[in-house]
C-alpha cells in the first residue's frame, strides 16, 4: 500500500541502551579473567560430560556474540544466523572428511570463516545497496536457513543429507593434534576469549561507535558522512565470518555435522540467547547462550515435548516486559548494590 | 506442458491468496507477521478437526477464516498493538508466537501427517491433461476472493478509510476515524484469508505443522518480488514465483527451484528495490 524497503529500513531501537565506550573498567577485567580461569580450570575438576557440554556452550556463546554485534550494535536482525554457523562447520567437516594434516586443518578453518563471510559478503552488498535493511533483512535471512537446511537434506552426495558428515579426521595445529575431548574444549576456550576480547575491542573503534550510530538514527549518520552501505556489509561479514569460526570450532568438539545446524531452529536459538541475555550488551549474549542451553539439557527430560513452546513464549514475554534481558536484570542489581556498599561508607547521618 | 501450466496457475492463484493477507497486515500497521504460517496452516487444521467431527469439509472451509480471523485479533489485540512503533521487536514477538502456535498444533493434533479428503472428486480434460476438478475450483475461488479483497480496498468506504489510515494516522483520527477498529479489522481480513487459504488448500497439502513455514517463505518472496509498493504488486509476484517454481519444478526439485527463486530474488532487489510491479514514487 505504501513505501518501499527503503522505510522499512529505518528502524529505532529504544529497548537496547546505547554501549559505553573508552576503556573497559578494572571490575569488567576481573570478573573476565575470572570467568576465563574458572572455564580453564572446569575439565580439571569435572567429567567429560560436562566439559563437552560446556564447550558446546561456549560455541554457541561466539554464535550469540557475532548476533549481537550485527543486531545489536548495527541493528540489522538475523532470523537465519545458523545458516552461517552451519556453513561454517559443513566446510570445514568437508574438508576433513577427505583427511588430516596440519595443511587441511589450515583449510579447513579458512574455510570454514571465508566461506560465510564471503556468502555474506555478496547478500550484503545486494542487498543493503538495494536499500533492504531492517525488518526485510531479517525475512531475507530467514529464507537463507530455511533453504540451506533443506538443500543440506536434499542434496545427499555432497552433504550426505539427513545423516549429515561424520568420520573426520583431528584438526592438526603443528604443534598439537585435537584429538581428545579436553584439548578441543581448551581449543575452543582459547578461540572464543579471543574472538569476544577481539569484538568487544571492535565496538570501541570508532567503526564500532559507526555502528550504533546507523543503528540509532541512519539518516543522521549518513548525512554526517557515514558510508551507511560500507559499514553495514562489512559488520555482516564479519559477523558471519564469526559464526563460521564458531561452526569450525563445532567439527573438533562434536565430530558431527548435521542439517538441522543450518536450519530454523537453531537459527531461532542464536535469536532467543541475544534477546534473553541482553541485547547491545556482548557479555550478555554470552550468558544467555550459556543459561538458556543449560536449561534445555537440564529440564530436556522434564519438559520433554515443551521446551520449544516454553522457548517461543519465552521470546514474546521478555520482548514484551524485559527487553533488556539477563544483562539488565543483572546491572540493576549490581548498581542496586554499589548504592548500598555506597551509602555504609558514607552513614545518612552526614 | 499443460500440467505444468494448469500447476503453475494453481500455485500463483493460492499464494497471492495468502500473500495478500500478509500484505495487508504490513501495508497498514507495518508489522510483519511471521506467525502468518501458522495462522494458514490452523486453517487446514480447522478442517481436519470438522472432518473428523463427521461433518462436510465445507462447513470447515467456511469456519476456518472466522476461526483464524479470531485469533487474528486476539493476537493484535492483546500483544501486537503494543509493539507497532518497535518493527524489529514485533518481528522477534511474531516469531516466537509463530514457534508457540506450532507447539500448540502438535500438541492438540500430533507432529504427523494428517489426509483430508478432496471435496469435489473427478478430473476435467483440460489443456490436454485430465486436471483434478478441485484444483481448478482453488485457482477460480482464489481469483475471485483475491479480487474481492482489491475492489474492497480500492472502491468501498471501508478501502478508503484504510487509506485514509494509511496515509495519516492521526489526520485520519481528527476526521472521525476510529484507527485503532480499522487496525482490528484490517488485521482479521489479513488473518482470514490466511485461514481460507490453509483450510481450502488441506486435501492437497499433507496436513503437518510445519507446512506454514513454507507459505510463508514462498510469501515473503512473493511480496519481495512484487514489491510492498501496492496490493496489485502482490498479486504480480505471486504470479511470477507460482509459475516459476511450477516451471523449474518441471525440471527439477522443487527445493532447487524455491533456492533459484530466492537467489533471483536476492539479485533483483538490487536492480529493482521497489519490486518487480510497483513504482518508486508510488506512496
């Protein structure tokens, strides 16, 4: 009835608060290097178990992190950022079907980070030189991970169809070869502390402050000479290069590749972790990621058929009432209790 | 030949049946539905439920669009309205409405496969195939509702309230219009006629859950290709992308086909962001 793409791309976000910038504060590095030593240290105390499970969670953690870089900080949503994830891993399972050695691992992780970066490359620059953003691109991403899912189940010679591509060979790092659980979970551990110190360091160039520039008002970053096009296909190409990394780290730690990674499903997960965590925040994607898929392998038996009912009303309520997510919840407490250690140090009687 | 033909014009006819919901809802309170699938697919599921109650399919095919046209409004109602000026966050809420209403059909109905039967039995010779009869009581039946809804938007009071709507809210307001029924209303036709085109489509479809998601990806195509620009432009894109995938499908998978019709999509936005059927100054 009215307008074209090009109004649907201005999109406001008044839910996500706007990042800080400058250094980050010395209680932010303490609790990182915290957390970093506390999942170095998990595989010494605890089973295999638990420590595959963890390192799944931390896969999808970058998954969550190269969401929120382009969605929260760019504002461009992706409803099919599995997709890129997906290709990710296929490329390198492909790789390494075919053999080990230390010049297909280096292939391989190539691979795996050229190949949706590169995809996203090309539907970046059509499309956002087109004048799609916002609510198209997140449809546009969408019929990505619904078709991939379904080329990747059709296509049975190249991806071997629903069983998917296993059988392959240990990553070979020179140095060490990833052959048993604990060196991958160490593997992914030390990619992933990079990946997000390497982001949260990006969103405090002044690329970074670009971004929330477009996403908080697009005509007024470009009338101030911003190349709206140019940064827009660059963090969607980065971010997908991302998640391709992260899709590469998946090979090693599962030693499976499977159709349903590529699909709608896991590419609606990716959305609820960004949106429960705590959109335009980076440590909160992190920790919805880790909280929301330790519910789904704790309460899996108790809730059996449920957990995607519970999970797309979950979706619509915190949208609803909390969009700022885990992150939110957690700064209101944190500041609540800054105030009162605040207030003990200076008695009211003053 | 023919088939491919008589397919062709089937597919187009049944998606601009169900595109044009999802174009109506969008054109007026920008809000992109993505639980549009499901509400096509509760549709068929409507009448499943007659069929299995003993009565005729039909009673089911007239239910189906006052059944879904409801839960059209409760959903805007109740959720949506609030949202109307936050686009990317009514996607998200849409979306998890989309997966819930999924959930809740597996739940009442089972993940499987459900067969209802074809109402109108028996095949007409018809451009040298004998074409099943039913298929070509869908193509004239879409024709004929899809333009209803054109003329209503174009030619009624009713039409010219929503443009009114459309064009300016809050002058709109000042004249006396209540926009917040329109938006209701506007929001149960869309809905309906997704729940008409699910509940008409049923006999052909193999009745599963999952079945929404693929009208709705083969809707936002439709609109991609025929542009947001006018409801006429929707009709053009379901003609070319039921064609076209009844075409390539002649030749091979219908997947392939659906993935040559996203990347010719994805390439023309670039040529022609305003759509295949709209112009750019079209407001």
């Amino acid at each position: 009835m009215t307008a074209g793409p090009e109004v649907a791309s201005v999109v406001e976000h008044r839910s996500t608060p706007l990042p800080r910038g400058g250094r980050p504060r010395l209680p932010a590095l303490a609790v990182f290097a915290v957390a970093v030593a506390g999942f170095a240290l998990l595989p010494l105390l605890t089973g295999q178990h638990l420590t595959g499970l963890v390192g799944r969670f931390l896969v999808f953690a970058l998954v969550a992190v190269s969401l929120d870089l382009l969605w929260g900080y760019a504002g461009q949503l992706s409803l099919g950022h599995a997709a890129f994830f997906g290709l990710g891993a296929y490329a390198a399972g492909l790789v390494l079907t075919g053999g080990g050695g230390v010049a297909r691992s280096a292939l391989a992780l190539a691979l795996a980070v050229a190949v949706p970066a590169g995809a996203a490359l090309v539907m970046g620059y059509l499309l956002f030189r087109g004048g799609v953003g916002g609510v198209y691109f997140a449809i546009v991403t969408l019929l990505v991970s619904l078709l991939l899912e379904q080329l990747a189940i059709t296509w049975i010679s190249f991806t071997g169809g629903i069983n998917g591509l296993f059988g392959m060979a240990p990553l070979d790092l020179g140095v060490v070869t990833i052959s048993s659980l604990t060196s991958a979970y160490y593997l992914v551990l030390v990619v992933v502390t990079v990946a997000f110190a390497a982001v949260v360091w990006l969103t405090r160039t002044p690329y970074g402050r670009a971004l929330t520039a477009i996403r908080s008002h697009e005509h007024r970053a470009h009338s101030l000479g911003l190349s709206i096009v140019t940064v827009k296909t660059v963090v969607f190409t980065v971010s997908c290069g991302l998640a391709g990394l992260a899709g590469f780290l998946y090979v090693p730690l599962e030693r499976f590749v499977y159709p349903t990674q590529l699909g709608l499903v896991a590419s609606t997960s990716v959305v609820v972790w960004v949106v429960i965590g705590g959109r335009g925040t980076l440590v909160g994607p992190v920790l919805g990621a880790i909280v929301v898929e330790y519910l789904a392998s704790a309460l899996s038996g108790a809730l059996q058929g449920y957990w995607l009912l519970v999970i797309g009303l979950f979706l619509v309520v915190v949208v609803l009432f909390r969009p700022g997510g885990l992150h939110s919840i957690l700064a209101a407490a944190w500041s609540g209790a800054a105030a009162r250690i605040d207030r003990r140090r200076r008695p009211s009687g003053a | 030949m023919g088939l491919t033909i008589l397919n062709g014009l089937m597919l187009a006819s049944t998606l601009a049946l169900v595109a044009i919901g999802l174009a109506i809802i969008f054109g007026l309170l920008r809000v992109v539905n993505l639980a549009h699938g499901e509400l096509f697919i509760i549709g068929g599921y409507v009448v499943f439920a007659v069929h299995s109650a003993g009565a005729s399919p039909w009673v089911g095919v007239l239910l189906a669009p006052l059944v879904v046209g409801a839960i059209g409004v409760v959903l805007d109602r109740g959720l949506l309205r609030h949202l109307y000026d936050r686009p990317l966050d009514t996607l998200v809420v849409t979306w998890g409405l989309s997966i819930a209403l999924r959930e809740i059909l597996k739940l009442l109905f089972g993940a499987d496969t459900k067969n209802v039967p074809v109402p109108v039995p028996g095949r007409v010779d018809l451009l040298g195939v004998a074409y099943p009869t039913y298929r070509l009581v869908l193509i004239a039946t879409s024709a004929v509702v899809v333009a209803a809804v054109l003329v209503c938007f174009a030619r009624t009071a009713f039409g010219a309230k929503v443009r009114a709507v459309v064009q300016n809210r809050d002058m709109a307001e000042a004249m006396g219009i209540a926009s917040h029924r329109i938006d209701a209303v506007v929001f149960a036709v869309g809905a309906a006629l997704a729940g008409l085109a699910g509940a008409m489509l049923t006999p052909l479809l193999g009745l599963r859950p999952e079945v929404g998601l693929f009208y709705l990806a083969r809707s936002f195509l439709v609109v991609i290709i025929g542009g947001v620009g006018s409801l006429a432009g929707t009709v053009g894109g379901a003609a070319v992308i039921g064609t076209g995938e009844a075409g390539i499908s002649h030749f091979t998978r219908p997947v392939l086909a659906q993935s040559l019709l996203f990347l010719a999509a994805i390439v023309l936005i670039r040529i022609r962001p305003q759509g295949l059927f709209s112009r750019r100054d079209v407001r």
